[in-house]
C-alpha cells in the first residue's frame, strides 16, 4: 500500500522503476483524492483530461528503457505559466478562454524530464494577492482547516502538494507567492535566485522580481525540480549564465544569522514568534552556529515593494486590453473597448495596483517614489552584501502568522500586504530563498502548519538546500 503523504520523486522513481507502481497507478491515486477533495479545497482549476493517456506514454517509454529524472512524476502547474494547447489562464476572467501558443522553458524542461501534468491550479488573479482569494474562481482552501485560506499567490500549488492532489507542483514567486503559501500549507517552497530560471512562458507580473519557484513536501524534491528547471535560456535576457549557475563547494559548517531588526517587529502572532526561537534553539542544539546580523535598510522593504511592484505591474499589465491578448467586452470606440475590457475583466486587486503602479511612475511623482524606491532598493542589497561576510543564511519566520480565516483580510488590502513582510526582500535583492515547515501550532481544536524560511547569497541554492535538509532531521 503506497502512502502518498510520506512519497518523494525518488521513492515513486524506485517504486516504478522496481515494477512495483505504473505512473497510470500513481496518477489515478492523485485523481482519486482530487476527486474527493477538490470541490472543497478549490486547489484544481483544470483537471487535465489526457493526464493518464501523459501516464502511460511515461510507461510505455520506461518500459523501452528511458531514464528520465521525472518519468510519470504526477505534478500540478500554476494557471500563469504557458502549456502549449492548454488554457493558461492566470485565474482571471480576461484569460478564461486563452489557449498557450508555446511552452514556458520550464515546461518544456519538464516535459523532457518525463514529467506527467495533472492539471492546472488556482492562483490570486495575475499573482497579486496573498491568499488565493483574489482569483476569479474563488479561493482556494487550507487542507488543513478549510475554513482558512491556502496563503498566496500560489495557493493552488502548495494546496494540491498538501491535500495528496499532486505529488509535486511548479508555481511562481514575485514577493512570497510560493513561500507564505508552502507555510501556510505545510510543504516546502523554494523561491530561487533571480535569473537562474527562465521566465520565459511565465506571465510578468513585476520582471526584476519574478521566479518561477518549485513546491514539495521535501527540501530534496525542490532541489531535484530546481536542477531541471534552471538554465541560461536565449528567451529570457535576465537568465544567469550557465557559469554563474555551476555548482559550487557547499560550507562544511553553515552559519546562521538572525535579524534583530525582523525579528523584533510588533505584530507577529505568538505562535509565530514561539516557533522561530524553537527552531533557533533547535539548530543550536545540533552545533549550529546562530548569530546576529543587522540589516539597517530592511524595515523599508515592503513599502519599497509596494512602490516597484505596482509600477513594473502597470507597465506589463498594459498588454491586456481586449486587443492583444484574451476576451473583449466591447465600448463605443478603441477607449471604451479599452475601459470596459479592463473594468470588467480585470479584478480589483489588479486594477488597483495598475492605479498605485500608474501613480507612482507619472510626472512629478517618479522622482518622489519609483525612484526614491530604487535607491533605497540599493541599500538594500548593500546590507546583504555587508551580512553574508559573515554568515552564510539568513534565518526569518516565514509568514506574521499562520493560516488566516477566509474572508478575514480581504476588506483591508494593507493587512493582506503586511502578510508579506519576510519574504519581498529575497525578491527585492534577487537571492535565493526558501521555506521549510517547522511545526505546527494550535489554533481553534486545529493543527496548523508553520515555516521558517533561510536566505542565501546569489546562486547559493546550495546552501539552502544543506541547512534546509539538515534541518528538517531536526524536527
Ligand atoms: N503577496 C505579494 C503580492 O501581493 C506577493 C505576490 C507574489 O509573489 N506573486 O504582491
């Protein structure tokens, strides 16, 4: 009896390479529990109809002696990146009916990996959101208590991983969007360095920030997923060099710096501040060395976010005007075409940030905002520079606080932004970040999941991945 809770890729691999499992098996396991629990965790958006006919391809090339890295490995995608001949839809109205025209690079990636697609998952609409409830297609719920959300954007992702709905699941990153959501879940999310995996097929959002980001339920999956889908790619300018992404010599003793300035912020929930010192405590205990580092700039983080991410959302959320790209609602002439596609297609979280985004780029303002903001954004990355001198990760909790209740920010978009105060900085300076489930707290006769997420200097996935494994012996 295979147990889909406790299953890892290399396990399934053995277990189908064994003859023991078919990926036909596997998959159809996956499509049973979607089918069970789906209707209430809202995960799926599209359950894909060839996903066995993908199964018993992967068979088939098993059987002829194929070795591929992810062969039948069930996955789920995220609805913004491109599969071609599929909707990709990025949980928007404006995209209901919109048919890829080519693989995203990961996609492709995968597909030679041998992967098997299940379907497509549910996302805040255009990934601006923090809980999934920004989607035209209603929330997503925890798998743990549906009556709180998945966290976001990449709710769908982390949502299917949890519920057994997906072995694995791609996503994507901007400023927390596979992190809060993998804590809030209780898998692993890996947001990678900037540039080490091609954003091509990816729908921008805010491109200095953007990354496609793998979700598991271990630290080793991430790191098989990130292996396949990294590379300098000809259709993604900003991909790093296949030089720049060489392995590296992983420290034998790993030090870990904590932040005094983030630790200290008012307005985390208890369990939250709790579980972090545990989790330091616990690294500790295994003669890791914890030390403190000062990031001086990193209180503006989020509101230097909030400025360069609604002005890179303004500038690539253009394209949808009922022309180019998606449904139309037609007005009296090309404006109104233009006002009521938007006004009616687009939601309101998006429409707001193509506003604040607007804003903050016109005449007169600029100078005030989007580029006070890059300046300050520079700060930043000179702190990082001056902490990784001397320790090679940086350790925060994940999210202020575990799985809200649905419906309980959506009134106040600044709460929904605060949800974001540990992970934009990661996006803001470009490094590698992930987070790793440390726990689990109470909450209403429930057991709710908790994460802790480690920064790494540029192309240090490595290293993430070290402490990451190492840490997850420890619970
Ligand atoms: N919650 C953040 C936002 O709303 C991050 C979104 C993301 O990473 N895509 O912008």
């Amino acid at each position: 009896m295979i147990d889909l809770t406790t299953l890892t890729i290399s396990k399934a691999l053995d277990l189908m390479n064994s003859g023991a499992l078919t990926s036909v098996d596997l998959t159809k396991m996956y499509l049973a529990e979607i089918e069970k629990k789906n209707k209430d965790v809202n995960a799926y958006l599209e359950v894909f109809a060839d996903a066995l006919d993908q199964a018993a391809e992967a068979d088939k090339k098993r059987a002829a002696g194929d070795k591929s890295p992810l062969l039948g490995i069930p996955m789920s995608i995220k609805d913004n990146i491109t599969i071609k001949g599929r909707i990709a839809g990025a949980a928007s109205k404006i995209l209901e009916h919109y048919v890829a025209p080519y693989d995203a690079t990961v996609i492709e990636k995968l597909k030679n990996a041998g992967a098997v697609f299940i379907g497509r998952v549910n996302m805040d609409e255009f990934a601006m959101g923090g809980s999934t409830e920004n989607s035209a297609y209603g929330p997503t719920r925890n798998p743990h208590d549906t009556s709180r959300v998945a966290g976001g954007t990449s709710g769908g992702s982390t949502a299917s991983v949890a519920m057994n709905g997906a072995l694995v699941s791609i996503g994507s990153d901007t400023g927390g969007s596979i992190r809060q959501p993998g804590s809030f879940c209780g898998v692993v999310g890996l947001k990678p360095t900037y540039g080490a995996v091609s954003r091509h097929g990816l729908m921008a959002m805010g491109s200095s920030l953007d990354v496609v980001s793998p979700t598991a339920k271990t630290v080793e999956e991430t790191e098989t997923l990130f292996n396949i889908i990294k590379g300098n790619d000809r259709f993604d300018s900003t991909s790093l060099t296949n030089a720049e992404l060489s392995p590296k010599e992983t420290p034998a003793k790993i030090r870990v710096g904590i932040v005094p300035e983030l630790t200290n912020v008012g307005g985390l929930h208890p369990a939250v501040v709790q579980n972090f010192n545990e989790s330091v405590e616990k690294l500790k205990k295994a003669g890791v060395e914890v030390t403190e580092v000062s990031l001086p700039h990193i209180k503006y983080s989020l509101a230097v976010y909030y400025v360069i991410m609604p002005a890179e959302v303004s500038s690539n959320m253009a394209r949808f005007d009922g022309i180019k790209y998606g449904s139309k609602v037609a007005g009296a002439d090309l404006l109104g075409d233009y006002l009521s596609t938007r006004g009616n297609l687009l939601g309101k979280e998006v429409r707001r940030r193509i506003m604040l985004g607007t804003y903050v780029l016109s005449a007169g303002y600029a100078d005030a905002f989007y580029n006070k903001a890059n300046i300050v954004r520079d700060l930043i990355r000179a702190d990082f520079k001056k902490a990784f001198a001397s320790v090679d990760v940086i350790l925060t909790p994940t999210a202020p606080s575990p799985a809200f209740k649905v419906g309980e920010k959506t009134d106040d978009p600044i709460q929904m932004y605060l949800e974001d105060v540990f992970t934009v900085t990661a996006n803001l300076v470009g490094l590698p970040a992930i987070s790793i489930p440390s726990g689990f707290t109470e909450v209403e006769g429930k057991n709710l999941p908790l994460g802790i997420q480690f920064m790494a200097p540029h192309t240090r996935e490595d290293i993430l991945f070290a402490i990451g494994k190492q840490f997850e012996t420890l619970r």
